[in-house]
C-alpha cells in the first residue's frame, strides 16, 4: 500500500524494527527528555514498527496511561500496536489507520475510540514526507490538548558510514551518494500531489503552526568502527538504501564500487570491513499549544 509520498512503507517493516534496534538507547532517552511527569496521554505519528511507542507505553507503565499509533501503513501500524500492547496492562493501546496529508485526521482518531487531543504529539521523521508540512504541521497541532506540546524529529545531519576512501573508484564516495539521494528526495516531493516548498526552518514553521515556546535539540547516534553485528547491518541498509535512492542520479563508476560494497560473495563487501561505523545526528523541534 503506498502513502502519499508513492513509498510502500509496509515493505520496510524489517528495516524498522532493525532501526529501533539500533538506536532503542537514545530512542529511550529521547522518551524520558520528552515525557512530563503529569502526561498521561501520547499519539505517535507515523508508528513504524514501534519501537519509540514501545518506549512510550514502557515509561508510562508505573502511572498509567494511553498511547495511540497511527500510520497509514497497515502492516505497521498492527506491528507498532501490538509491540507497544504487550509492554504493560496498565498501558491502553489504539490503533488508528490515518495519513497526517489528509484533512480529516481528528476524525479518523476519534472513529477510532481514541482521545482526540493528546498531553504530547510525536511524529519522527514524518513531516517532511508531507505535501505540505506546514499545514500538516497545523493537523498534528489539533491533536495537541490546550497546555501539551507537539515534538517532531527531522534530520539534522546526514547519516555516514563509510571512511572517506574505500579502495574503490574515487575517495569521497559517500559524499556523492549522498547528493544523489538528496537529488531523489526532492524528485519524490515534486512528483507529490499538491506538494508545497516549505522555506524556513521546523521550529519556525512550528511557531507559523500556532505552537509556542518552541525549542530545539539534537542528539547523536554514535556506533564507532569496529561495529558489532547490528551495527553492520545499519551500515548495510544504509548502503542499500543509497543505492535504490541515488542510482539514477550516480555516475556508473560510482555505481559500481557500491555494487562491490554490497556484494557478500566479494573482497570488498562492507559487512566484513572492521572500518565502517554509524553516526549520524537528529534533530527534536518542540512547541506547546
């Protein structure tokens, strides 16, 4: 089932569990940062396989509480509702089938026996996959009860994985694989229907979304060379991902020492290489209703 933005999110569904994974200790501490004392209530955007609402239920499960996923994905969200159902009995789960592109979005929440305004909205790595993020930024608002505060996460700096020369074609690869992605994802937002240019920065746009004192803070995913084996994953779904993203935006010989990166049968597979390593920096924008 593809969203609006022509992705068929169900088929990442393993990438996504692999993900949260991988950052579920900074997914855990981005939990607690977030969270007040008194909030009860908290609606995810954009579920994934549930990792951070796990997270979520698990720090709501000493006062009680509710935590609602939504995602237009169906596969996802009955895997994100399930993992965060089975983290505690005193952790109500709704699972809402929604997109945060359509108007209507309150609605679908309410149709769904879930509360219609939340203590925190939380949308990771959402907005920008919206045709336009400021009135999508407005929807997500509306969920947001008089006193609560919307958070989003969107990327702060890329991702990267590789030493800058591999031994293969021209040193700074990865450079060049990262503009060809950058030039795939403004192809994807300018083949969305109704798609508009959001020209300012997200706590910006979030005080343009009615929101107050909004404040910003980032934070690292740091898995240093050598890596343990899911890090070496990560490494190679990165990989992956680049090459389905940037391979019509890739010079062939660039295309080629990637080929060899990924290929396990092969002397260069980057899965055996002790010189690879994960970091990349997020970035939390937060305002109040």
């Amino acid at each position: 089932m593809h969203s609006h933005d022509n992705i068929d999110w169900d088929a990442h569904l393993q990438r996504l569990r692999e993900a949260d994974e991988l950052t579920a200790p900074e997914t855990a501490e981005r939990v607690a940062r977030l969270l007040r004392p008194s909030d009860r209530t908290v609606l995810e955007i954009g579920s994934g396989a549930g990792g951070t609402a796990a997270a979520f239920a698990a720090a709501l499960a000493d006062s009680g509480g509710e935590v609602v996923v939504v995602d237009t994905a169906p596969e996802l969200l009955a895997a994100a509702a399930d993992r965060a159902g089975a983290v505690s009995d005193r952790v109500t789960v709704h699972a809402v089938q929604a997109d945060a592109a359509e108007d209507g979005l309150v609605e679908a929440v309410a149709q769904a026996g879930a509360p219609t305004q939340a203590d925190l909205v939380y949308a990771a790595f959402v907005v920008h996959h919206l045709p336009d993020q400021l009135a999508g930024l407005r929807r997500l608002a509306e969920l947001v009860r008089p006193g609560g505060r919307l958070a989003i996460v969107e990327f702060g700096l890329q991702t990267r994985v590789l030493p800058d020369d591999v031994g293969l074609g021209e040193p700074g690869l990865e450079g060049r694989l990262i503009a060809g992605r950058e030039q795939w994802f403004r192809q994807m937002r300018a083949e969305m229907t109704g798609t508009t240019r959001l020209p300012v920065g997200w706590g910006t746009a979030l005080a343009e979304a009615g929101l107050s004192d909004v404040r910003s803070w980032s934070y690292l995913v740091d898995r240093p060379a050598p890596l343990d084996e899911i890090g070496r994953s990560a490494v190679l779904r990165r990989l992956g991902l680049l090459r389905r993203h940037a391979e019509e935006f890739l010079d062939p010989a660039d295309l080629a020492a990637l080929d060899q990166l990924l290929d396990e049968t092969g002397e260069h597979y980057a899965g055996n290489r002790d010189d690879v390593y994960f970091l990349t920096a997020n970035t939390v924008h937060v305002g109040t209703r």
